[in-house]
C-alpha cells in the first residue's frame, strides 16, 4: 500500500551519486547546488538526510543542462555502481540466501537510502513483478525517473546472482523514445523484451528465478548489518502512526465483506469520529483520500489476477452499481476494468 508522506527524505549518498553523475556529464554541480539553495557542506556527513525536494530540483537542472539522451538510464548505471562500493542495505542483500529473501530484504529497509519511493515485489504464479511506489506526484510523472529506477534494479539482480538471473519483460509507463533506434539502448541494458506504454513501470522475472542461491553469503554478517540498519530506521522521521493504523483496518474490513465508513473506523480504533479526523490532518491525510487510495490498490491487484469478476470486485469495494465502479476505476487508471483485465492477460501469456 502507499504511504505518503510530507517531508520526503533521501540519503546523503544519493546525492553523491547524483553529483558523480552530473560530473560525468560536464556539469557543474556546485552551480547547480547553488542555485538551488543546496548547502553542498552536508555532503561531508555521510549518515545526513536531505529533503527529496533538493533532489528533484538539482535533477531536473542537471538533466537539462547535460543533454544526455538517456538521463535516466545513465544514472542508472551510475547508482548501480554505488551499492557494491558503500552500501548496506546492497551489503546487506549480498548476504541472503536467495534472491527472494534479498527483494525482502530490499523492500523492507529501503528507507535507509529513501523513503521516497518504496519498492514492492509481488509473485504472480510464474511471474514476479518488480516494481515500487512513490510518494511525489510530480516525481512520479518523470519517465527518466522510472528508468534509473528500473536501470538500478536490473543492476543488482544481475550483480547478486552473478548474470544467472533472466528479465522476461521491462515496462515503462511512458511513450518511449522518439527515435526508433533509441531502442536498442534499452536492449542493450536490459537483454530482454522491453514495452512502453504499460501500466505499470515494472521489472518481470520468472518466479523460480527467485530460489537462485546467492554466492558467498554469511549469514552471521547478515545479522550484524541488520541490526546496525534497525537503528538508522530508529533514528528517521517514523511513518504516519494514524494514517497506517486506518489504511490497515480499511483494508481488513473490505476484504472480510464490511463496507467501511469514517463512524466505524473510528469506533474500532476507540476514538471520535472529529478526533480521528483531526489526528489525519495532522498527518496531511484524510479518511477519503485512504479509501480512494486502498480501494485503487485492491481492484488494481484482483483485476490483474483475475481472480474475481468485475461485478465481485466492485461489490467488494462497497460500489452500489458497476457503472460507479467503472468510472472510479478510470479515474484512478485512465482505464476501464475490462480494459485494464484485457492488457493483464495479455502480459502473463508473453
């Protein structure tokens, strides 16, 4: 589920990366820190937290000035050369027994690098999804975002299990080049079938590459790092405490059969229905906006495993009629259900 936040963070070591990458490309980073009233001195702290705003904005400059004609694919390559050098949540990964235990492992302590975005996988029969979500709007609308993102993923697989593991798909959201022959970089990447204009902004490998064994790793090692990254999440801003305790029992309810409402809620979790209200506010959330936000996730989950009709998901969701249903669900994806089903069905025959 998505868990937004007000004040995004990103680690120190993100922006070094990002000022490695403008180097590359004959920027000026200093100027560009500069003028976005970046003070480069936290850059000496490595264990410092910045606002992912200064991120977003130094970016955007950078990859305007550069001209790189695949910016995010270059700082792709560029991040997937940080994480063997001076990370532990990557060191951390390199000591799991298997690639499935190492996507846990990635999931649970990205926090560590950011909590901007928030990396997911989900098994779907033959095939795992690789994907994340993103707490800025804006962020989420740049496509050389989602391919630094999908660039560092494929990066770290393929480091961890030594070239063993195979992409059966990479999808981007976004149009794609203009150039047809553009292409061919991602090819050249990726080493697999690549589509634009999907869904989803997502990696798709085959579920029985999730057993392959990691060389070398110790599990002793494993304990140690985990401990020392238990404590930086200790010292981070903690997660909206209300805004989760509702999003969980929103989804509880739906999914044992109850229609949820702002009045049961806030019985259940023994406080007024104006106190709880007030309590979400402070969190820069609302009840609505949590029941939008779960009910999206459900029908995106159960629509694309087919596991139910339309008319049993929009009854699950609480819709008193399909055709309110199908506008909700257009509203969050640009889609129809059918539609949405349709392209999901296509994509696990590939």
């Amino acid at each position: 589920m998505v868990k937004y936040r007000k004040n995004s963070i990103v680690s120190v070591g993100l922006i070094k990366i990002l000022q490695t990458y403008a180097y590359s490309k004959g920027v000026d980073f200093i100027k560009v820190a500069g003028s976005c009233n970046f003070d480069i001195t936290i850059l000496k702290n490595d264990e410092a937290r910045v606002s992912s705003k200064f991120f977003e904005l130094m970016w955007l400059q950078i990859v305007s000035i550069s001209k790189d004609p695949f910016p995010g694919l270059n700082f792709g390559l560029q991040m997937a050369k940080y994480y063997p050098a001076g990370s532990i949540l990557f060191t951390m990964m390199l000591n799991c027994a298997t690639i499935e235990k190492a996507l846990e492992v990635f999931v649970r302590y990205h926090r560590i690098m950011a909590d901007i975005i928030q990396p997911q996988f989900q098994n779907k029969g033959k095939f795992t999804h690789l994907s994340w979500e993103i707490s800025s709007p804006d962020f989420h609308s740049q496509s050389h975002l989602s391919e630094a993102l999908l660039c560092t993923y494929y990066s770290i697989l393929s480091y961890l299990t030594q070239g063993k593991l195979t992409l059966v798909r990479v999808c981007f959201t976004h149009a794609g080049p203009s150039n047809p022959e553009d292409i061919n970089e991602y090819q050249r990447i990726f080493n697999a079938t690549i589509k634009f204009r999907e869904n989803k902004n997502e990696l798709v490998i085959g579920t029985r590459d999730l057993d392959i064994t990691i060389d070398l790793a110790n599990q002793e090692l494993y304990k140690v790092l985990e401990r020392h990254a238990i404590k930086i999440m200790n010292t981070m801003p903690k997660e909206k405490k209300w805004s989760n305790r509702v999003l969980q029992l929103i989804s509880d309810m739906i999914l044992s059969g109850s229609v949820p409402d702002i009045d049961s809620v806030s019985k259940k979790l023994a406080v007024s229905k104006r106190s709880l209200q007030e309590k979400l506010k402070n969190e820069s959330d609302n009840f609505r906006n949590i029941l939008q936000t779960i009910r999206k996730q459900i029908a995106v989950d159960n629509l694309a495993g087919q596991d139910f009709t339309f008319c049993e998901v929009a009854f699950m969701l609480g819709y008193s009629d399909q055709s309110a249903f199908n506008h909700a669900f257009k509203r969050w994806t640009g889609q129809s259900p059918k539609a949405y089903s349709d392209c999901c069905r296509n994509q696990n025959r590939s």
